[in-house]
C-alpha cells in the first residue's frame, strides 16, 4: 500500500509558474517538491503535521521487518565488545552559549 494526497484538480497545478505539484508516476498520486505542512506554515521536515493524523492502511519505514530479508541474531558477546570500545565523554556548555540557547541546566 502506499500513502499519498490527492488533488481535487491535480491539473491545476501544473500551469503555475513554480511547478513545485506534479502528477504521480502511479495513477492518481500528486507529487510535491519540497516541504509539506499541515496545520503549519513552518515544516522543518518533507512532511510536518501538527495534529492528529488517520492512516488508513499500513506505515512502512525502513526499520520495519517487511522490508527486510536475511534477518539473523548476532554474536552478543561481540556487540558487547565492539560497545565497550566506543569512547564516551561529559561536558558542560559554555554559560554564553547556554544563555543564548535559553539552557538552564548546562
């Protein structure tokens, strides 16, 4: 299944001067060239909703076991190794930058 949004005249987006709406390679699909909002004028991502969302069919994301194969458990005491390597570190911020950022806690 695929999510997608639909014009109710997806034709007339493809005579404005900034073709930023483009009909779909997949029947009845819109295709947007930049970043989406809805209930916000300010998406920081391609596709912001501010509000509750209804899906009508599954979400698919890269992480998801559906779009995987070759699935297998890996040695623990390995990964527990390679961990053990990573190096860690603390640090306080600098109070002109934390001032600036409105960080209490640096």
């Amino acid at each position: 299944k695929y999510i997608y949004f639909q014009a109710s005249n997806p034709g007339q987006f493809e005579n404005d001067s900034d073709v930023l709406w483009q009909r779909g390679h997949v029947p009845d699909t819109m295709v947007y060239h930049g970043r989406v909002g809805i209930n916000t004028d300010a998406p920081d991502e391609a596709l912001v909703v501010c509000g509750n969302a209804k899906v009508m069919g599954r979400v698919m994301h890269p992480s998801d076991s559906r779009a995987k194969e070759n699935i297998r458990e890996v040695d623990t005491n390995e990964q527990l190794r390679r961990i053990a390597q990573i190096k860690l570190v603390e640090y306080d911020y600098k109070p002109e930058f934390a001032s600036v950022m409105g960080i209490n806690n640096t």
